[in-house]
C-alpha cells in the first residue's frame, strides 16, 4: 500500500530506513522515524483556556508532545475560540524537541472541516500530527488523508502531516486492523477507554482503569471464610488488538486518558499495563500525569542492566545463555533489544 501512494516526494521521505538497510540478524523491526522520537506522554491542554494556555511556555520543554485539545471537554460554544487558542500557541512557540499535535473534532461534527481547513492553513508547518476521534474505520483516515493532502498542496506545506487514530467504538475495534494501515501517514492509535465505554454500552461512568465490580471471586472456602475478589483489567482485550494491529503495520500503540487525576496510583498502574503490554506512552490530561508517564515509559534501570546482561552473553543474539539461573535465547535476545534501545532513547 504505502509504495503505491501517489505522493512520491513524501513516500521518498517517510518509508522506514530498514526498507534500504538490512537488519542486523533477529532485531526488532524500529518503528519508522518519526517527529519525535520519544512519545511517552501526550500533554492535553484546552484550546479555549487563555490562563492554561499562558503556562504553556513552562510546560513545553518538560513533555514530549503537546496537543492542544479541540473535541471532547470543550463546550460546543468554545469550538471557535479553542481553534484561535491552538493557532495562537502554534504562532507563539518554538517547540524545539517537543512534538505539537492537535485532537481535532470527529467527522460528523459540524467544526472537523474548519479545524482542518483552518489549523493547516495558519500552523500546518508548525504541526506534526493530527488525532482524529471516533475513527470507525479506514474510510475515515482515507477522507482525512485526502483532505490534508489537497490541503498541503495549497499551502505549500514542507512536511507532511500524520494521522493519529483514537481507537474509542465498537466498529473501530472491529476494524483497527483496516485502520492501521488506511494510509502512510499513520503515526499511531490511542485507546479511548471513555468513549469506548460508552459504544459498547458498558456500565460504568469511568476514564479508563478497573471497576470494582469487574472482578473474578475465587472459589468457596469450605470454612465459609469470605472469598476474595481480584479485580480484572478491563481493557486487556482492546489493547492486545491494538498492539498488535499497531506493530504488524508499523505504526505506534498507546494508552489514552486517566480520568481520575487525584488517584495517581491507580493511573501509574493503568500506563504500566499499557506499557508491559507494548504500548510507547499516554495521554497526561493534567501535570501531575507527566511525571508518571515519565517513570512509566521510560524503561526500569534493574530491567536495562539485566537487558544489557543478555545482549553481552549473545554478541551475535543466537544460541544459548543461562543468566541467573534463566534461559536467554534468540527470543530474549529480541526482547532485551527493545528495552536496551528504548533506554538509549531516553538516555538511561
Ligand atoms: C478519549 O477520547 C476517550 O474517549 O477515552
Ligand atoms: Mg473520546
């Protein structure tokens, strides 16, 4: 699909360097090169907020990508201003190492057209990516790709723009795979545990992370003790889908919001899961969610140096090594490499 894009100065562009350079023997493939190479936190903030807005200078250099919000959480009348909000910061800085995306309103709002016409025309050499809401399908990137490119010639962008998918309905889950691959611009996906919720008539009012009541009880006790109830993670199934339909198409996997901004234990241990399971970062809907995402997706300094153990015992990353009693082999060799690359990108 992606060598077939009519767009041949942007496929010369982006196609990922292992197309022209061999891999070393049983490595992961990289994800292509993207804007920013570390995505651990998406830093939200309110396109119509002026006093947010005005903090945004401290903010910037402290995450690795800031969005400015325009879809869910503003208010149908403060759809206009938010706009204006998101161009301004895109006029007003300098984002040096820090990715600028935009969450734009979903496709059958009356505001998606304007927010795409408008943010490319004003800041679309300033922007790296565009999230889409509510994508249900590759019909809904196809649109989007085709309106950004017609829009990019207009205005002569010098790069192209992304398309970031949150994965938030039934029918998106149902076709993630369609989606992942619906254009070369794909950057990534995001699960949208509120939304998703909500389209697949689950019961609860919750932003992402368990539920009480979702729980398995163990067996009964023959004393009549009180059984104990673990509670299950409700999202295991999405994410795996999603992992997966992310890293067979090349495209990056990630968690979206944390709803409960005073609990940060609980939002700790829902990035954690994402994270184990293969995602690269999530949303940070207020400060003190930076930080997590920060610890979360950076990788544990006892994990690099075990990493690194595995890569020294098998230089060439065949055959058989015993480290601390545990088997190492072509397998754990690929799995070290994830976490050895990753701490190179973050520096530890
Ligand atoms: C995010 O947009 C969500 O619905 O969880
Ligand atoms: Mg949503």
């Amino acid at each position: 699909l992606r060598a077939n894009r009519p767009y041949p100065q942007w496929t010369v562009m982006k196609l990922p360097s292992f197309f022209y350079k061999p891999l070393a023997i049983g490595a992961p493939a990289p994800y292509r090169e993207l804007p920013v190479a570390l995505e651990r936190m998406i830093h939200f903030f309110p396109g119509h907020n002026e006093k947010l807005r005005s903090r945004l200078g401290e903010i910037i250099p402290q995450v690795d990508v800031l969005l400015g919000n325009l879809e869910d959480a503003i208010p149908a009348d403060a759809k206009e201003a938010a706009r204006k909000g998101v161009i301004e910061v895109g006029k007003s800085h300098d984002f040096g190492s820090t990715g600028f995306w935009v969450r734009i309103n979903p496709l059958n709002s009356p505001w998606m057209l304007d927010d795409v016409t408008e943010l490319v025309a004003e800041i679309g050499d300033k922007l790296d990516v565009i999230m889409l809401p509510k994508v249900e399908g590759a019909w809904d990137i196809h649109y989007l790709d085709q309106l950004l490119a017609q829009l990019e010639a207009k205005h002569g962008l010098k790069k192209p723009l992304l398309i970031h998918a949150i994965l938030e309905t039934a029918q998106g889950v149902k076709n993630v795979e369609e989606i992942a691959c619906a254009s070369p611009r794909m950057h990534g996906m995001s699960l949208g545990p509120a939304d998703l919720a909500a389209s697949r008539k689950m019961k609860t009012t919750r932003v992402g992370g368990g539920h009480p009541f979702y729980r398995v009880l163990e067996d009964p006790k023959e004393d009549g003790s009180p059984r104990i109830a673990a509670q299950q993670d409700l999202w295991h199934y999405t994410f795996a889908k999603m992992v997966d339909a992310c890293v067979a198409n090349d495209i990056r996997p990630f968690y979206g919001p944390f709803g409960d901004i005073q609990d940060a234990e609980a939002c700790e241990q829902q990035f954690r899961n994402a994270f184990l399971m293969g995602c690269v970062g999530a949303w940070s809907l207020h400060p003190n969610q930076i930080a997590i995402a920060k610890r979360v997706f950076s990788p544990d300094p006892d994990e690099v140096q075990f990493a690194k153990r595995i890569l020294e015992a098998m230089p060439d990353g065949t055959g058989v090594a015993m480290i601390d009693g545990k088997m190492q082999d072509d397998a754990t060799w690929k799995q070290a490499k994830v976490i050895v690359d990753l701490a190179k990108k973050v520096g530890a």
